[in-house]
C-alpha cells in the first residue's frame, strides 16, 4: 500500500521533461515511503515510535540509492525510447 502511494503521488509530480520536476518527485515519493513505513511499523504493527525511528536510516539508504539509479535511468530510457512509448 505504501509503495503504491509512493508511486501515485510521485507519477502525478514527475512530468519526464523537467529535471527538477524528476527531482522533486523522488524527494516527496521519498518522504511518503519513510513516513508511511515510520507510520506503520511504530503503530500499525504495534512497534511503537522509538523502535520505528530505529528504521528510518536504513529508509533512508534505499530511497537515496534508489533515486540516484533511478532518475538518470529513466531520464535515459525516456530519451531512447520512441515517443509512442514515453
């Protein structure tokens, strides 16, 4: 569920021409997938706000080491892809 929130709200923002539209995207999905997972461990599974801020390094690393692979990359498939499929 958090995923795909995270995915809905940064394919509503990114627009594929704008760089900074690209960057801004990650950033927010970033935020909706910490903040969702924080969220859900510290109360829907009962974990509690302490031990789910234990979590949110390692959120981190995943969302910036995904943000780097992932803007340039589909920056460089949007541009070798043919304009019927972009």
């Amino acid at each position: 569920m958090i995923k795909g929130v995270e995915g809905l709200v940064a394919g509503y923002i990114k627009n594929g021409k704008s760089l900074t539209r690209d960057l801004v995207a990650w950033i927010v999905g970033s935020f909706v997938m910490v903040s969702g997972y924080f969220i859900a461990e510290a109360y829907v599974m009962g974990l509690g706000p302490v031990s789910a801020a234990v979590e949110i390094p390692g959120n981190m690393f995943q969302v910036v080491f995904g943000g780097i692979i992932s803007v340039p990359l589909s920056r460089v498939l949007r541009k070798s892809l043919p304009s019927i499929l972009a």
